[in-house]
C-alpha cells in the first residue's frame, strides 16, 4: 500500500461474502440449539408426527427465510434518484461551515492576530509549470500576508485554473495558510457565485489529509474524494439528496480539494500521489496542496514533472521586529521587565537562537504558550543561545505549561479549557504513546477506531467475547427449560465454542480498517422515514412465512397447535422486520450531520446498541414464544409469561454478540482495546474524554473524524522521546 496504512479508505477486499457469515451463522446456530431443545422435551419412544415435526422446522425457519429475504432486498434495492448538485453543494457549504465554526478559534489563529507571514512565488522554477499555464495575466503574481488573507484569496482566484502549492519548512505555517484561504474562499463563496459567468462553477473548499489517499485502492482523485466526503459528511447521505450526492459533487467539478500534508507519507507514496492529482485534474478541477519544501522538491524530481498548472508559494522568516511586535501584542499593556529584556532580545539578536526560534511561526506559539504567564528569563540565558536546545526545551515544558495554565472548567464558554482535570505526567505519557502508536513516518492522523491496531491478542479478545455472550445466552435457554445445571452448560459451552470460532474465524485485521457507522435516533422529523422503511419489509417479510406456515399446517391435518405455530411465525416475522427497518432508519443521517472524532464516536456506539439491542430482542422473543409453544396447550398463564420472560433474558444475555454482526464494529472493537490498554496503563479509560481535553488545551487539533497533534514537531519530539515506563504505582489517570 503506498501510504502504508489505510486511514479512511474502503478496502479493497470483496466484503459480500464475508457479511453473510455471522447472520447466517447465527441462525444456524440457534435453529441448532431450539432443535436440541426440542429433541429433548419430546418423547423420543412415540410415534413420529409427520405433520408435527414440518410444522415445528418449518416454523423455525422463519427468521432464517425472513433474514434471506431482508438481505437479498438490499442487494438488489433500486438506487434512488440523484438529488439536485447544486442543492446538494449548499449542504456542503454549510457542513464545512459548521465543521470550521469553531476550529479557528482553537487554533488561535485569530487571537490576538494572524501571525504576519510573508507568501511569495517560489524562486526554483523546477518545480512550477511554465506563467502561460498558471495564470491568463500579462505576469504570474502572487504575494501577500497572512494577516491579510483577502489578498491572499484574490490571488488564488485570479489563477487560470486555481490550483496552489504551499511549500515552506516545518512550522512555517503551512497549514495554517490553508486553513485560512479555505475559510475566506467558504465565507465569500455566495459573493463569488454572484459574480460568476454563466455555467461557471464556484466549489465548496474542503480539507482532507493527503496521508488518508490509498492511490492503490483509489488511483483518481476523484473516487478518494467520493470516499471520504461520504465518510466525513454524513449529511450528503440524507435522503433527501438521493443517492450519489458525493460522487455528483465530485464529477461536477464543485470540491475544491484542499490536501493537506504531502510531506507527511513516505516517497513512493509522494510521488504517486501527484502523478494521481496530474492523472485526475481536468481543466475545471481546482486544488490547494501544502507540503514541506525538501519533500515536495523531491517529488518533482522523482517524477520528472510539476503539479500541472499550479502556482508555488514559499514563506519568508519573520523579521525579528515583526516576531518581537508580535510577542507584544500577545502580552499585557505594560510588559514585566523580564519581558522587555526578552522582546529586546529577539529585537537586537543578543539571544541568537531564541531570535532565529521566534522568526517561525511555531516558535512564536511555543514561546508564547510557555512562557506568556511565566518567568521568560531563561529564554535568554544559556538556552537562548542554541536553536535546537530552546525548541527541545519548550516542547518538554509544553504539557505541564497548558495543564497548569488552563485549569478545567463546566462553563461552556471556555473553550480553551479541558473538562477534567489533567496529571501532566499521565497526560505526558498518553500522548507519547499515541505519537508512537500512530508515527509520524506512517501518518499524522489519529483515529480512534484504529486503535485497536495497537493491542496485542485483540482478535482472540474479540473472539472469545462474542463466544462468551453467546454461551451465556443459550446457556440460559437450556438452564431454565428445566433439563439441569450440567445440561444447560454443556449447552452453552457447545454454543460458545462455536460462536467463538466463528466470529474468530471472520476477525481479519480489516476489522480495524473499517470507518465508523453510523446512527441517529432522533424521531423528530424522522417518523414518516422510519415508517416508509418498514412498509415494504412488512409485505415481504411477515406475508412469505405466514403463507408457508398456513399451507403446512392445514396439509398436515394438523390444528390443535396451528395457533401457536401462526403466532410465532407471526410475531417472529414482525420482529425481524422492525429490527431491520429500525436499523435501516437509524443509519440514515441528517442534512445537518457531520463527522467530527466526537461525533463518529458516538454514532458508531449507537448504532451498536441499536443493533445489540434488536436483534438481542429479536433472539429473546423467538426463544420465548417457542419456549411457549413447547409447553403445549394446557400451559398455565404464569407459565407462559415466564417463558417469555425467560426467552427475552436469554436475548439479552447475547445481545452483546450481535454488536459485532455488520459492516461498522468500530466501537465495540475500540471499548475492548482500550479496556486492554486502560489495564497496561498506556492509555485513559474514558480516551474520548480525554482526547476532548487534549484538544481543548491545544496540544490536538481535529480534521474532519481525525485528531493530529497541534504542530507536527510536538508529534515528532514524543515519538522520537524514550519509550515511556508504565509504572505500577497509582496515579490520576486523567
């Protein structure tokens, strides 16, 4: 794989036969354990009825006939109607808006004001096309600030085809240029439409780390683009835009992709990455690309050949006045005096590697974070005089800096403020392991449900608790059917032998791969959905097996039960359907949904529960209606209502097993890894909590489902710092 991992991306495996395994599995199995029931409750020295037993089998069969039904309807489920592009680009447009409310705040990119980085052309014409390809100007023109981003932006549309690299070294403010065009061209983007010339499109910009593009699975840019506007915002599959929204966006020219981190993936991958761009790119398709300058020097070089038509911009360093000013404005009024020796300092150079730190945009957000409420001297003693010493020095300083400067708060006022309080060394200690765990050679992104890539023996784990669930379930069936302690654990232990090598037999390392789900069981506004999804399933699934069960019951001769037998085909069918329906209508979002880390969470913990719950409600409800019919027609009420009790019990017991049934099993299979690494003491308990806090702080930033760390140098000092000790003794966890 060219990126060396696969961070939001569909693998390239067929997955049709392998989610047929555990629901037909399932099936079987309990079909299995009701007939050993049956076999034993019968009395085995009497006549056969042939009539009885199709009855009883046939019966049985129903969930199996149902579920066949259910599947093949959403094989072959007619795809609708395309919605409307440019309705569907204005849900775009305001799912980016709402993604980005909130960001620039926590990146401080406007407080007190944007750092003021000078952008200009880059001089090594090697890695530019010829000016006639880039721009319809007389000259090629492309220079400006940071602080003053509308020029920016106007440079960037004045471009023949708009498409842009943003080069520099690390901590240069690479991304955070790209960030700040994405917001000015989302902001100005209804003016833009105005103006425009007829048939002109305006795209909605929209960012996405480079380091998440499989160009193996995926090697045009648009079919990637596809993958991840459908993973990162939800609300394009809302069925009110149909089917396909995110691939009409794509083809028609409205993304303008705004890939982030070239420099972040290995080589090969770099250089396959831009001969896809150059491979994809039509005359209509715009871009912006922000990459460090060695690395995408040697892209061009390793491929012969530029980024096709687009402009290359180099940052300048900050004059020492500038950084100084800066640093100024972020102090109060009146500066302590061991501020004005610092500021004075940088000013005159006495401090040479605190001048040549603070002339970077990360420098200058390192000495303030640091320092701002602190003692600066010791940034112009001996540490002041070394570049590299002082920059080692104020990532170590960093955590401890944040967590004291920024104590929790409930107000939700505070962004800036965790919502728990932090121990700076377990907090140390959480961050290096994640900075290893997901190293900077592979990727910069942080996604929870490849966590459990970092877990040793995780699929035996899996595999042993899914068989675990479901002994206890059919261990209980046979417990309470009366036939003794030894029989309903042996029965259960059959049971859960069987699950367990099954679902350890379908755990591929691919389950740690695959994209959140996702659910939202909000009724509001959702009704006539949940109720439309179930019409159909209804006809087809409770009209086939009644049809049967009816025909087998009169051909055999055989009434007196024929009563029983239609009530729990009946009330089996319609059990199947409104859990398929229901699940159905919960996976489908909302116009307003997006894919935050927070959110994809908890929509994949949803829509486990929801399928842990239906289907466990499902399993409980067949054994108790057959545990019912088995008691025969002089059945005490009581009796019966205990059975059904007892059924929906035995559900619920393996209910926990049907959570890993599905395409998403992203939340289950996270909760048992970070119970793993709770209790070898590398990560929190409640990691989202924590992940929250560590991005409230600013040690982590989101982009789209993703955490990174703040600045990549925070992400190579603890990766590259000693591997850290996981002590024994107790310490606050948060």
């Amino acid at each position: 794989m060219p990126n060396g991992q696969q961070t939001a991306t569909i693998p390239s495996v067929n997955r049709s036969r392998i989610r047929w395994i555990v629901p037909v599995a399932a099936v079987i199995l309990a079909l299995a354990a009701l007939v050993a029931v049956v076999v034993r409750a019968l009395d085995l020295s009497a006549e056969i009825n042939v009539a009885e037993a199709a009855s009883v089998t046939l019966a049985a069969l129903t969930a199996g006939t149902a579920a066949v039904i259910w599947f093949r309807r959403r094989a072959t489920a007619a795809t609708p109607r395309r919605a409307e592009v440019d309705a569907a680009a204005e849900v775009l447009a305001g799912l980016v808006a709402k993604q980005w409310r909130d960001e620039p705040r926590d990146r401080l990119l406007d407080n007190p004001e944007p750092i003021p980085v000078r952008w200009q052309l880059t001089v090594d014409k090697s890695v530019m096309s010829p000016p006639r390809l880039i721009t319809n100007q007389a000259e090629l023109v492309f220079t400006g600030r940071s602080d003053e981003i509308a020029s920016l932006a106007a440079d960037f549309r004045a471009l023949a085809r708009r498409r842009l690299v943003i080069t520099g070294g690390p901590g240069m403010g690479k991304t955070t240029l790209a960030v700040q065009l994405l917001l000015r061209l989302l902001s100005t983007r209804q003016a833009d439409r105005a103006g425009a010339v007829p048939g002109e499109v305006v795209p909605v910009p929209v960012m996405l780390p480079v380091s998440s593009w499989d160009t193996g699975a995926h090697p045009r840019l648009q079919d990637w683009l596809t993958v991840r506007l459908t993973a990162d915002y939800p609300g394009l599959s809302a069925p009110e835009l149909g089917a396909g929204a995110a691939a009409a966006l794509v083809d028609g020219g409205h993304i303008l992709p705004v890939l982030d981190g070239l420099d972040e993936i290995g080589a090969p991958a770099r250089a396959a990455v831009i001969q896809a761009v150059n491979a994809s790119l039509t005359d209509r398709d715009q871009l912006i690309l922000t990459s460090r300058t060695t690395e995408f020097t040697s892209a061009m070089s390793d491929i012969g050949r530029p980024v096709t038509a687009a402009a290359v911009i180099t940052p300048k360093l900050l004059s020492p006045q500038a950084a100084a000013d800066y640093l100024t404005a972020c102090l109060a009024a009146t500066p302590s005096l061991a501020w004005q020796t610092v500021l004075a300092a940088v000013g005159t150079r006495t401090a040479p590697g605190l001048t040549t730190l603070a002339t970077t945009p990360l420098g200058l957000w390192l000495i303030r974070t640091v320092y701002l409420t602190a003692d600066p001297t010791p940034l112009i003693g001996p540490l002041g005089s070394d570049t590299d010493t002082l920059r080692a020095h104020l990532l170590d300083r960093l955590i401890p800096a944040l967590i004291t400067a920024r104590p929790p708060s409930t107000d939700p006022a505070d962004h800036f403020r965790p919502r728990h309080q932090l121990n700076p060394d377990a907090t140390r200690r959480y961050l290096t392991y994640l900075a290893r765990t997901f190293p900077p050679t592979t990727t910069r992104d942080i996604a929870w449900w490849h966590i459990a890539r970092t877990t040793p023996h995780i699929w035996s784990t899996i595999g042993l608790m899914g068989g675990l669930a479901m002994a206890l379930g059919i261990g209980f069936l046979g417990l309470v059917l009366g036939a003794g302690l030894l029989f309903g654990l042996l029965l259960g232990l059959a049971g859960g032998i069987m699950a367990g090598l099954m679902f350890r037999l379908e755990v591929r390392e691919s389950w740690a791969d695959e994209t959140p789900g996702y659910a939202d069981l909000r009724l509001r506004g959702r009704t006539l959905l949940l109720l439309r999804n179930n019409k159909v399933g209804f006809v087809l699934t409770v009209g086939t097996p009644l049809l049967v069960v009816l025909v087998t019951g009169f051909a055999g001769g055989y009434t007196g039960r024929l009563a029983g037998v239609l009530a729990e085909g009946l009330a089996t069918a319609l059990a199947l359907t409104m859990a398929f329906a229901l699940i159905d209508w919960a996976q489908q979002p909302t116009l307003t949904s997006i894919s935050t880390p927070r959110s994809s969470w908890k929509a994949d913990r949803a829509l486990t529960f929801v399928r842990m719950i239906t289907f466990g409600l499902l399993w409980g409800l067949t054994s108790g209606l057959w545990l019912a019919f088995m008691a025969g027609p002089d059945f005490q009420l009581t009796e019966l209502t205990l059975r059904l009790i007892v059924g929906l019990g035995s559900g619920l017991l393996a209910g926990p097993a049907f959570a890993l049934v599905g395409d998403h099993r992203a939340w289950p299979i996270y909760t048992i890894a970070v119970a793993v690494l709770t209790l070898q003491r590398r990560l929190p308990w409640r990691l989202m909590d924590f992940l929250d806090d560590a991005h409230r702080l600013g040690l982590l930033r989101t982009v789209g489902p993703f955490y990174q760390f703040r600045h990549a140098a925070l992400h190579d000092y603890l990766a590259a710092t000693h591997t850290p000790s996981w002590p024994g003794r107790k310490e606050d966890e948060r």
